[in-house]
C-alpha cells in the first residue's frame, strides 16, 4: 500500500469457480471492490466511513491461478473517488479491469 494505491494477490480455490473451471467473476468483482477500498483508505484515513456508489467490470481473459490486484485512487474529492483496478493472473495476462466508485460519508450528528 502507498498513498492511493493498493495491491495484493487473493489465492484461487477451485471450489469456487465458475463455470469455465475459472476465478468466478462475481469473485474477481469482489476482489476490486475490497482493494480498491483499501486503496482510497490511504487517501482518506483508516477511519474514514466510504461506501461503494457503483462498479464495473470487463472481463478480458479466463483467470485459473491466483488473481494479483492494483487499485489506484483516480481522484479522491471530498464526497467521490473513483478508483481503477487492473487484475492479471500470475502469468501476468490482464484479466480484468474495473472502476469502483465510493462515496465519503459524513459523521452523522443527529
């Protein structure tokens, strides 16, 4: 981890892929959620309250090993940060990429 970046690899267990004998994409969707928040939590402090506004993904090839995931922080505004993650097999073919949106919740005085 560093100021707005994250990266770390999330082990494959055949147990739940999908279909294709493949990391399930609902997984590798949770992977660059987690991340990429770990990643705006650089930026915005370990007890900030964020929360996902909304994600993509694009699926580029069929991932069968470990996943390795790098989320940069795009830009951290004051209510939105979007973030890029970028997924590639241990081979190092891209797999996958994504954008997670998160909002930044304020302290609820009430």
């Amino acid at each position: 981890m560093d100021n707005g970046i994250c990266e770390a690899v999330v082990k494959h267990d055949k147990k739940y892929d999908g279909i294709y004998e493949s990391f399930h994409g609902g997984l590798l969707m949770t992977v660059a959620d987690s991340i990429s928040a770990f990643a705006l939590l650089t930026l915005a402090g370990a007890e900030a309250k964020i929360t996902t506004t909304d994600m993509n993904i694009r699926f580029l090839a069929a991932c069968r090993t470990d996943v390795r995931a790098v989320a940069r922080v795009i830009k951290h505004g004051r209510t939105l940060a979007p973030v890029a993650v970028d997924l590639y097999d241990m081979n190092n073919v891209h797999v996958a990429v994504a954008q997670v949106n998160y909002i930044i919740l304020k302290p609820f005085n009430g």
